[in-house]
C-alpha cells in the first residue's frame, strides 16, 4: 500500500504541506492568527498558554506546541512570542531544534514594536516560507512510513459495534505492514485495562498500562471526583451506553488484536513500531491535539452523535456508523460506515472501503473539517494535574 506524500529533509513524511504561524504564548495568539489569516497555506491555533503555569503544565505546553511545530504536514515554523513570558524564545527554540531541521523564524511582539509590525513581519516572513513549501512535490511512500491516530467521541451504541472494531481491523492492517496506530484516552480503558495488559509485548508494558489507567483513577478521587459519575457522559447514555466498562469495551476495539509495544506520555512520539498507547485524559480535543503533537499524520474520529472539530496541523477524518447522524451532520462527517448495520454489509468489506477513503486522504484528499476553515484550529492542551 502506498500513497503520495511530501519528504522531508530528515526522513519524515508529511501529507500537508502548511506553514505554521504559531504563538509560544497566550499574549501573542491573536497576532498568530491574524498572520496566518492573511496567507494561504498558512495554519494557526489558539495558544492560551504559555505564562503563569507551574514547571509541569510548562513542560506539557512545551511537549506539545514544539510537537505540532515538528509534526512532518508542517514545512516551517513562524513563532510568535511577547517577549516576557516564561515560556523564553529561546529555550523554545533550543527545545524545537532539538527535533526538527525545518524553517524555522521568531518574532517577539515586544522587540518588533507592536502587534501590528509584529504581524506584517510575520506575513512576510511566511510568505516566504509558503512560495518554497510550495516546490515540494508529493511521491510515492509506502504505508509503513504512516503514524495513524485513531480517535473516539460523542460514542454511542455503533461505535463499539461497528466504527471501532472497523478501525481496529485497519490498525491490524496498518500495523501487519510495518506502520504504527495510537489511540488514548485512558479513563475510557478503565474496565478493560486488563484485557489491554494482556496484549502487552513486555511486562514492563503490561504493568505500565495498568499504572496509568490505576493513577487516572486516583488522580479523579484525589479532587474529590468520581469518573463513574461523569463516565459515560450525557450523550453516551443517550446513545445505548450505560456504563464507564461498556464504553471502554467498545473504545479499544479501535486498537484491533495486535500486540502493544508501548505506553507513551501525553502528546510524546512513539519510539517503536506497531500498535501504542498514549496516555491522555478523557476528551477528545485534548487527545486529538496530543496526537498531532506525537506525529500522528492523519487522525480518524469515530464518532456516533457526531462531532464537528477538526486540527491545523494533522487532518482529521470523521466516520459514524449511525446512518441518522450521517445524514444529519453530512457536512462534517467523511464516511458513512451504517451500511454494515443496515444492509448487511461485513465489517472486512467496510474496512476495505475505509482503507481506500484512508489513503485518498493521506495523497491529498480534503477532510470536510480542512474544507470548513471554522472547524479546523480547534487545540487544548491538557494540564498534568486536571484540577489544579
């Protein structure tokens, strides 16, 4: 299998070809995207953070806008910062290096004499960028080279029945051709956290799984919460799911029957091959940011009430099961996976065809939420103590 995408100076393959205007901190989003808004081929987010947060919520800011930054759809970087912050320019700049080779310029508001100079400079300078993305040309690499994020929200009944088994038979394929699948959200594992450390490739794998999800847990109990009383959420129980194990039955089948080689931290990339865990809370914004943050290409959401979001930095392909919500949310959603339900359709024939929507997406195809610019920057990072 093989599809067409853009590579990079250092091996890596991407299927964008975006400029990044990013801010390293909440004072200087606006400038970023404004900047960006004036370019096309230029993404931005909506950065919040950045100042003011303990060495840990900075470390987890920093894990996370240096690996959006490093993400292979990205061709250069154009950083913006205020100029007093603590996440330092510099620093960030020695960290991001560390990682990729890629264009990368800074601007701060403060040296640059205002917003308004900071955000014509910065237009400059992506433009330029922009016109060398622009001579890359897409060729041929083979779906080993792909890093696919497999991601679940608004769930109901058809998620666990057909989108995720579905989605957990192309991580199979995925991974039986030498790529890697990553899926998350560990309080959707509690309940199921066993079956997953049985699939372990090491103990060491198998009692780090089993601590993740343990701590989750006692993190929630620690701010005087209980996940049993928030998980299922509203929708989810609307949906026919009744209980936090139900769901978690249902959410790992995105993960198909391979062994799991690793548990990583939040938004940090994989350093093996085949099928891996990340460790993030349960929200599918935060998981998609932090997956775009690991490297993650391409995301596929399943979804059954349905959901909107979309990534400046890694597409993100929706799919539902639930042919109502398909037929409701049309101008969202990328793939209707109901004929399996409805007209008998088997759960290898709709993975055939999902694999061939997979790679027309990963050789060029638009997602729907790339194609509505309103539901394409939606970022979160998460914070190491939720409740703090």
């Amino acid at each position: 299998m093989e599809f067409l995408g853009y590579r990079r100076p250092d091996g890596s393959v991407g299927i964008r070809n975006h400029v990044l205007i990013m801010s390293t901190v909440g004072c200087a989003a606006e400038a970023a995207r404004v900047a960006a808004g004036n370019l096309y081929g230029a993404v931005s987010f909506m950065n919040q953070n950045g100042c003011g947060e303990s060495s840990g919520n900075l470390r987890r800011t920093r894990d996370v806008l240096i690996g959006l930054a490093a993400n292979p759809n990205i061709y250069g970087v154009v950083a913006i910062g205020l100029g007093c912050e603590i996440n330092k320019m510099d620093d960030f700049l020695r960290l991001l290096r560390q990682r990729t080779k890629k264009p990368v310029e800074s601007l701060l508001i403060q040296e640059e004499g205002g917003t308004i100079n900071t955000i014509a400079k910065a237009t400059r300078i992506a433009q330029q960028m922009i016109l060398e993305a622009s001579k890359c040309r897409r060729e041929p690499c083979d779906i080993s080279e792909l890093l696919l994020g497999v991601e679940c929200g608004g769930s109901d009944a058809t998620s666990g029945l057909v989108s995720n088994p579905v989605m957990g038979i192309i991580s199979d394929r995925l991974v039986a051709a030498g790529g890697t699948s990553m899926f998350s959200e560990t309080v959707e594992m509690i309940g199921a956290e066993h079956l997953l450390a049985r699939r372990a490739a090491t103990p060491e794998v198998a009692r780090r799984i089993l601590d993740v999800v343990r701590f989750r847990e006692e993190e929630q109990k620690a701010a005087g919460e209980d996940v049993r009383k928030t998980q299922p959420s509203p929708g989810n129980k609307d949906g026919g799911i009744t209980t936090l194990e139900e769901k978690s039955l249902g959410c790992i089948h995105k993960g198909g029957s391979t062994p799991i080689m690793e548990m990583v931290d939040c938004a940090h990339p994989p350093t093996k091959k085949g099928l891996v865990l990340m460790d993030t809370p349960c929200y599918d914004m935060l998981s998609v940011t932090a997956k775009a943050a690991a490297g993650c290409q391409l995301i596929v959401f399943t979804t059954g009430r349905g959901n909107a979001i979309g990534n400046p930095v890694s597409p993100v392909m929706k799919v539902t099961a639930n042919g109502d919500t398909f037929r409701r949310m049309s101008d969202n959603l990328d793939l209707d996976m109901s004929p399996v339900l409805e007209k008998g359709m088997s759960l290898e024939q709709m993975a055939d065809i999902t694999m061939e929507n997979l790679l027309e997406t990963l050789s060029g195809k638009l997602t729907k939420a790339e194609i509505y610019k309103f539901g394409y920057s939606e970022t979160i990072i998460s914070r190491v103590c939720e409740y703090c």
